[in-house]
C-alpha cells in the first residue's frame, strides 16, 4: 500500500460505529421527554460533553431545572429520574449493542499494520470510553481524544490539539486527514487547521446477524479525486482515497 498521509483522525459515531438506536442522546431525551424547544436541550447535551466529570445525576439536574422553569414540569424529582433512566437506557443500549461499520475494523487493522498512526477525536460523553475499551480501540489506535475529557467539542482546534500526535504534525507540516461523517464538526475542524478531510456520507442498516453495520449509500457519483475536502460513501471508496487496497 501507499497510503498519502502521515496521520489519520477518525471520528467515532456514524464513521466507525453505528449508533444502536440511530439518533443520538440529545435526540432520544427530546423524544421521549416530549420537549418543545431542542435547541436548548442541545445546548446542555452539548455542555455534558465538554464538562470533565460531571456525572449523569448532575446532568440530569441541570435539564430537570431547565424543564421547570421553561417548560413547567414542576416535579423536578421526577424529571430527574426521567432522565438518568433514559441515559442509562441510551449508554447500555449503546454499549451492547453498537455495530461496527462495514470495513471499518479491517481498515484500521490494515492501517496499523502498515504503520500509519491514528488518532481518534470525538464529542461525546464519558460512556463511549467503556465502549471503546470494548470494540479494542485502545489496541487500534495511538490516542483517543474525546470533548469529556478536554473541554472542547470539534469543530474547535483545541480539541485535535490536545492530540500530541496531531499537534505534532500541525507543527511540522505534515499531511494530515481528518474521516468524519459531518461537516459541521469534522470537515470544518480539519479546514481550520489546514489538513485534508474525507466526508464519509453513509446511509447506515444494521445487521444484527453480522454483528456489523452496513453502509448503503445512493448513485452519487464515483469519487476520483483526491482535495482538501473529498468525500467517501463507503470503506471502499475511502481506501481508494487513502492509497490502500480494496477490502
């Protein structure tokens, strides 16, 4: 293989794993909290992530509150319980049930056998440490970044920069890829620090008899070039993008 770069970031949600339930935390608490505004919830979902150590009762008091003073549920008790319920039904779903994309876990031992190093950076809550641990991402990969532990959520530099591999490569100029599923987060933080990045656009089925997640994705086009911002709808696509063989 040839692969075109020095270091590899992988995002973690939708680009190597499935999400079991196919929303996120923020979307599974709106839905079954019935909440009117979201955008708020968003905001505290999004603090739970940048916030080292705070536990999931903290947080649930924090969105109990909210509720009671924007939305009227007076009983904060039993919003309260509401919520550490349904994000301890979210992380055990998450952990016994998420699903590696399809070519995801073959790529990354493909890619560690040839040497290239590769950093995880993910937003996301303390949980996915656990199940990280489970998939053997800590044997796959060089470092695990996650906004828990930092205090910084993607697409802000500070958060790829708290990689010692990555900050080293932005020092020296070495050719860097960022593979995210979104643009808001992924592809922009890799804008702002000058590196490449490959959009992994996928439609996810879950096979529970493979144990795996399947990308299906619709008749866009090949992608046959290589720029600052390409785009991959499957592991096939994005190892032709990276120099390596097919799966």
């Amino acid at each position: 293989m040839n692969i075109r770069y020095d270091l590899l970031v992988f995002d973690l949600w939708q680009t190597l794993i499935s999400h079991a339930f196919g929303r996120n935390l923020h979307s599974h608490l709106s839905e079954h909290l019935k909440i009117k505004d979201r955008s708020l919830l968003k905001i505290l979902t999004d603090a739970w992530m940048v916030t080292t150590g705070l536990e999931v009762r903290q947080f649930a008091e924090m969105v109990a509150v909210w509720l009671s003073h924007h939305e009227g549920r007076r009983n904060i008790s039993q919003t309260r319980q509401q919520v550490i319920d349904l994000v301890d039904e979210h992380t055990v779903t998450d952990y016994n049930k998420a699903f590696w994309l399809k070519g995801a876990e073959q790529t990354l031992h493909d890619l560690r056998n040839e040497g290239v190093p590769l950093v995880l950076v993910s937003n996301t809550i303390p949980s996915s440490k656990d199940l990280a641990g489970k998939l053997g991402l800590f044997d796959l990969l060089d470092e695990l970044i996650l906004s828990c532990d930092v205090g910084f959520l993607k697409p802000n530099p500070l958060l790829f920069l708290a990689s010692k591999l990555i900050s080293e490569a932005y020092r020296t100029g070495k050719k860097v890829c960022v593979i995210g599923d979104r643009f808001d987060t992924d592809v922009l933080g890799a804008q702002v620090l000058g590196f490449d990045s490959i959009q992994l656009l996928q439609v996810v089925s879950v096979s529970r008899k493979e144990g795996l997640a399947d990308a299906v994705s619709g008749d866009t086009g090949p992608v046959d070039t290589l720029a600052s911002g390409s785009q991959a709808h499957s592991y096939e696509e994005l190892r032709q993008l990276l120099g390596m063989e097919s799966l």
